[in-house]
C-alpha cells in the first residue's frame, strides 16, 4: 500500500538547508551512475491517467562493499514539478535496498518528478549527495462510449456518390454523449487519410441532432476515387470509439 505525500517537515534548518545544497548540486535524467556508492531510481505504472490514484516508487540501493561503507541512515526528498519538498527519513536496516511508495493523482499533461538522497561515509563523514529525475506524461482517460450506426450503406458505393451517415455515441448507461469534439475519419486499408470531418455548420461539417440525439455526416466521395474499402472511424477528443464502418467504393463508370 502506498501512502499519501506528507507535507514538508524540516528538522530545524538543518534540513532545509541540506535540501538547498541538494538542489545546487543538479540533478539527473537518469539514475545515477553504477560506479556511485547509492543508485536512485523512481518507478511508475506504464500509463497513468488524469484524476487516479497510481503508485510511485523510490528506491536507493548502496553498495555494500564501497569502503568506506554508506551510513545506514539517509535523508530522502521527493518532489513534483519542483514545488516544495516531500522529507522523509531513510534506513537501510541492514539491507542493501529501501523504497517506499507514494500514492500520487495528476492532472493530464507532463509532469517531473524528483528524488534526491543526502547520505553519509562511515568513516569521514563525506555528505555525499544522489539524485534522478522522471518525466511522465498523464493522460486523458475517454470513458466506455460506443458508437450506434443508424444509417450507412448497405451495399457498395459507386465512387462521386453522396454517402449519408448517422450515428450515435452512447455512454455505459446508454445515455447520448453531446460533444462539439466528435471527429470522422475515412482511411483506405493503408491507413491513408481520404477524409475527415469536425463538428460544424458547414455543409461538409458533422450535425448535431441534440433533440433525436445522433450525429449526420453527409460524405460526398470524389469522382476518381479509387475502388476498395474504407474505413470510416469516429473520434471523440483524439481518443478512438469502437466500432468502425468500412464502405466499399466501385468505379463510376
């Protein structure tokens, strides 16, 4: 189980001041090189999404055999996008290894995420300083829609043709999810873009029908465009919604 960040706790201005001498010796991008007596590392979940709760894991492994050997006892600091400092003690206990977890929820977009370590030689008692950074990108989680075609073609379409769609998007509740962001894109079977369509009131824009609650797309196909399948494909704010549509096009003449 992690634990949530507990405010900033200095041990009068000794603490500050170690975390201040922290910062002016930089940190890294990395974790710190294995020729160093104390390796940090932070670990996070694969994908994160806006507003829920994920784990971050700080870890610092001393070398056991360095001489003269790491003290037991270090100092850790975690920060976020480099605002005030989370300190918290650590203790080895014997073990070549701590870590301990953080229970974090972010807003969407990129954030930094920094651990520093104070820690100390047994016989000269060096202050000797480690730190890392880990950048994360924080997504936007789309719901559980799925897209109701109610008209679409049911044979092929010669190619100059109009092409009438409605559809709706509808959430886990079947309720009707209204959206200016809704986006239509057509692709051939290379993945190439052949069209696309936002919300709009133009005459190639998707309509909003709020009170029958579907969206109409009239696509008007180009003269030469060439014979296959199409897949037609709704977006909602970039993210994709299931199922996709494919249409057949034959030759005009």
């Amino acid at each position: 189980m992690g634990k949530r960040l507990k405010p900033f706790r200095a041990a009068g201005s000794y603490a500050l001041g170690l975390f201040l001498l922290l910062l002016l010796c930089g940190t890294s991008t990395s974790i710190v090189g294995a020729a160093d007596p104390v390796i940090l590392e932070i670990i996070v979940p694969g994908t994160i999404y806006a507003g829920e709760a994920f784990s971050a894991t700080l870890r610092v492994t001393r070398d056991l055999t360095a001489s003269p050997p790491v003290w037991p006892y270090a100092t850790g600091y975690f920060v976020i996008d480099g605002g005030s400092p989370s300190v918290f003690d650590i203790r080895f206990d014997g073990s070549a290894s701590w870590e301990q977890s953080f229970t974090l929820s972010l807003s969407s977009g990129s954030h930094t995420l920094g651990f520093s370590v104070g820690y100390w030689l047994d016989e000269d008692w060096t202050l000797l300083t480690a730190s890392v950074e880990r950048s994360i990108i924080v997504q936007t989680r789309i719901p559980g829609y799925t897209v109701e075609w109610l008209q679409k073609p049911d044979g092929s379409i010669r190619a100059g043709k109009m092409i009438h769609l409605r559809f709706s998007i509808r959430d886990a509740s079947g309720s009707f999810v209204q959206s200016d962001d809704v986006q239509i894109v057509v692709e051939d079977t290379q993945h190439n873009m052949i069209a696309e369509a936002t919300c709009g009131r133009r005459s190639d824009s998707i309509r909003i029908y709020t009170n029958k609650e579907y969206y109409r797309w009239d696509w008007k196909t180009e003269k030469d465009l060439p014979e296959g399948v199409y897949s037609v494909t709704v977006f909602l704010n970039d993210a994709e919604l299931s199922p996709p549509i494919s249409i057949t096009i034959v030759s005009k003449a």
